[in-house]
C-alpha cells in the first residue's frame, strides 16, 4: 500500500499543472496530497456526476402524468415512457464513446463539458411546451439529447475516482458514496421536479436544471484537480476508432428504438423489426471493426471472464431496477391516485436504506468475492419486483411497499460499486474511462431495454385499457424474469472465482488461490 501511495505522476497519470503536460513534465501528486476538507469537496462534486445522472430520471419520472396531460398524451405508459427511456439510451449508449474521449483528452475537461451539454438542452426541453403539433415528440428529443450529458459525466467522474486513489479501503469507500449518489439523486429529482410540478410550471424543472449544471461546471472546474496527465495515444492515427463509435452508437441506438417503438405502434409495423434487424447489422460490423481497430473502443484482451460476468448480472439486475422503479409510480400514481409529490415522499426511506447499504458495501468489498455482492443485490431486485407484483391497491403502504423501498437500494449500492471496482482494477491506469464506460454503459442501456420489454408486455396484457392492474403486475413479472437471470449469473460467478487447489513442487501441499477479496487484492 505504501507503494501505491507513493505513486508519481507518471504512474498514476496525475499533474498539478496543465491536462497537456507530457510525462517528463508532470510533478508527483496523489489524493493524499489535497487536505481533508479539499478532499471531502473533490469527492462531493465528482459524486454529483452521478447523483445528477439519476436526477435526470427522477425528473423524467415524477411529473410525468401532469407533463403527459399537458401534451396530449395522458396516461398511456407506452408513450410516457418514452421520457425516461429515450434520456437511459443516450445516457448508455454515449457512455462508452465519453469514457474513451476522457481518456484521450482529459477526463475534468470531459466533466466540465457534460455538465454545459447537460444544461444546454435542458434549456431547450423546457421550451418544448411551445412546440406544436407533438409536443411530446419534440419533449422526448430534448430527453435524449440531454441524456449524452451525463453519458460524459458518468464515467468520467467515475475515472477521476479511480485514477486518484489504489486500491484499498479508502477507494472502497469513495466508490461506495459515490454510488450512494444513486438513489439519493433519484429523490432530488422527483422532490424538486414534484414541487415544481406541482406548485408552479412545469418547464421550470428543466429550466432550473440548466442553472444546477452551469453552477456544478464551475464547481468541478474549481474543485477537481487538472489530473490529466499527458496520454500519448491522443497523437496516434485512428486512437479514437471513429468506426467503433458510428457503428456501434448506430447499432444501440436502432435496437434501442425498435425496443421502445414496439409497444407504441406495434411489432408488426414494418419499420419497427427493419430498424431492430439493421441494428444488429451495425452491431455485428462494430464487432468486426473492434477486431481489427489498432485502439479499439472496446480492448476485447481486457474483457476478462469476471468482468463479462459481472457486466452480464448487472445488466439483467438494473433492467429489473428500471422496470420497478417506473412501474411502481405508476401504481401509486394511477390505481392509488396519489400525487406526484406523495409518491416522492413514500420513497425517501430509499435514501437512508441507501446509505446503509453503501457503507456495508464499503466494509464487505474487500473481505467478499464481487459475485458474493451481485448475489445480494439480484435478490433484492427480484424481491422488491415480486412485492409490487403481489401488491393490492388497497395495501397499506406501509405493509409492503415501505418494505419494497428498504431493500432495492441494497440492489442499486451493492452492485455498482462492485461493478466499477472490477472494471477499475480489470483496466490499466490510462484506460479508467474506459474501465467505467463498459459498466455504466451496461447499466443505463439496460434500464431502457427493459422499460421496452415491459412496455411490450403490459400493452398486450391490457390491451383495451381496463386490465390496467394486471398490465402492471405483467411488468413487474419481466422485472422479476430479468432478476432472477441476474441471480443465474451471479451463481455462476460465485462459482468461476471460487478458491481452487493449486499443486505446488514435489514434495510440497497443495495450497488454495487466494479468493477475491473485493478487488483491492487484484492488481491493474
């Protein structure tokens, strides 16, 4: 550990100067180099980057109905959901572009630009109660756009964590709080947007949203550190595999599409299965041109078993998550009639739920397999799935979906900090970005994905609109179908990384590999 703490610049890619000085130019800088008060900010204002990622879909999610009235398209979940799906696909499909341009150019100087991008068509979405006719088509456009913002924050931030600090505890613990952010962020969205709502004007939510995100640019233009050190690969002919990034952000974006689409016009619309059919084309040739690219987009000789792995449980464990967390306000909202506001304050327990399990994450990361960690949280995504399905409208809240609203943060706090931390320590130092971009980019692709099949589902469940109960529990039951694939592949991951006896000379015993303990003992 004294070693890593030691680290020069050159080694941990860190500079007190300019993000271009080169490597024989940079001074020896840590973390442990800033005073515990700097410290405490530079880790706030990179967590924003993630708590206001997850605000986006509070704020897409909460207002929703009275937004939706407003444009004309009531309370049809197949077009509502539309807002939080088309802001989850560029948020995951743009990520794995933004890790690798942090990566090449500097990953503060991708930060400050997300939250100006971000912000800038947050302005203009709120414009859209202007726009006539299909307001709500112009609405779901400015979602997407400002869904590449935080695709830029996301990993970014998550690889200024990553670069400045070695494995161990302390990292664990960042991780941690970072992904603490998650559901707390959530909450900051729906409350402000809820109020707003609510009380005053709708495109005031994104209206104020552009003024939060001007404020966080000059606070992370502040607060974090020009750590970028010089990476010589920006000078290098095709190191941002333009192929890779047109073939593969065509191919999410079309699959993604036909996805969302489906429910709204109907599968057998002809240009429905024509996009879904073209986007796997893309992808196949994304895959081809990542074969052969001299800087791939994706390494595939980095793409480790456990990784894929973990990736694989992440992505069934957060479709479920998406699912749920769009479903249940529909719920509470539609068969129980509660208000936009009412619905956020039954889900504040995720806050302190939340914070529990972020700080149990950070103690057990480093004494537990990741796959051990996947495992609690598929379980509780499928058990938070299984008490809304099972839920009367008449229930008491507090009989189960209190209950339900403790135990999904479990799901959400224990899965992306193990996530990353094997992402983390899969990827060499100058490849954090990266590292961060193949996780998330699963993550909030996924919970698009998922709202899609759903979507699918329960429009054919309650086809003539009176079956509007059963239609939801029929989400609830794909949420559970995709968490209880992600408990499959947690087990198979607990099992692949299981201690195995290793022979040693003759003569000797046999020993155990030493089991994976978090991902502080593995090595970058």
């Amino acid at each position: 550990m004294s070693t890593e703490s030691t680290k020069t610049a050159r080694d941990v890619g860190l500079t007190s100067n300019d993000d271009d000085k080169r490597p024989e130019e940079e001074e020896a800088w840590t973390v442990h180099s800033l005073s515990l008060t700097r410290e405490i900010a530079f880790v706030s204002v990179v967590s924003a980057c993630q708590l206001s990622t997850q605000s986006g879909l509070g704020m897409a999610i909460a207002p929703l109905h009275i937004i939706g009235n407003d444009m004309g398209i009531g309370g049809e979940p197949a077009y509502l959901s539309w807002s939080p799906a088309a802001y989850s696909l560029t948020v995951g499909t743009f990520i794995l572009i933004a890790g690798r341009i942090g990566d090449l150019y500097g990953h503060k100087r991708a930060v400050i630009w997300g939250w100006v991008w971000y912000g800038f068509w947050s302005l203009i979405g709120g414009f859209s109660v202007y726009v006539h006719p299909h307001p709500d088509i112009f609405f779901d456009t400015m979602r997407a756009m400002q869904g590449i913002g935080p695709a830029f924050l996301l990993p970014n931030g998550v690889a200024l964590l990553g670069r400045s600090y070695p494995p161990g505890p302390r990292k664990n613990l960042v991780f941690s709080i970072f992904g603490l952010t998650a559901p707390t962020g959530f909450i900051v969205g729906a409350l402000f947007s809820s109020l707003i709502a609510q009380f005053g004007w709708w495109p005031w939510i994104y209206w104020a949203n552009c003024i939060a995100c001007l404020v966080f640019a000059g606070l992370s233009w502040g607060f974090i550190p020009p750590m970028d050190g010089y990476n010589p690969e920006r000078e290098m002919k095709g190191s941002l595999d333009l192929p890779g990034c047109l073939t593969g952000v065509t191919g999410l974006i079309l699959i993604n599409f036909a996805f969302n689409q489906g429910p709204v016009v109907g599968w057998p619309t002809v240009y429905v299965y024509v996009l879904l059919i073209v986007g796997f084309l893309f992808m196949g040739a994304f895959v081809w041109f990542e074969s052969r690219a001299p800087y791939p987009l994706v390494p595939m000789n980095s793409l480790t078993r456990e990784l894929g792995l973990v990736m694989a449980a992440i992505g069934a464990g957060w479709g479920s998550f998406g699912i749920w967390i769009f479903y249940v306000w529909q719920f509470w909202q539609i068969l129980r009639g509660d208000s936009p506001l009412k619905a956020t304050a039954q889900m504040l327990p995720v806050i302190f739920s939340g914070a529990f399990a972020a700080l149990m994450t950070a103690f057990l990361i480093s004494r537990i397999r990741p796959g051990f960690l996947l495992l609690g949280s598929m379980l509780a995504f499928a058990t938070g799935n299984i008490i809304a399905a099972v839920t009367p409208p008449s229930l008491n809240y507090w009989a189960a979906s209190f209950i339900a609203m403790l135990i999904m943060p479990i799901g959400m706090d224990c899965s992306f900090p193990a996530g990353n931390l094997v992402a983390s320590a899969s990827m060499p130092r100058h490849q954090q970005g990266l590292a961060a971009s193949l996780v998330n980019t699963v993550l909030n692709y996924s919970i698009s994905i998922g709202l899609g099949i759903a979507a699918l589902v329960e429009t054919r469940i309650n086809r003539d609109g009176t079956q509007v109960l059963e239609g939801y529990r029929s989400a609830f039951y794909v949420g559970i179908g995709l968490a209880t694939l992600g408990i499959g592949v947690s087990l198979v991951l607990v099992w692949a990384t299981r201690p195995r006896a290793r022979p040693t000379q003759a003569g000797g015993k046999a020993t155990m590999d030493e089991p994976i303990e978090g991902v502080s003992s593995t090595t970058s």
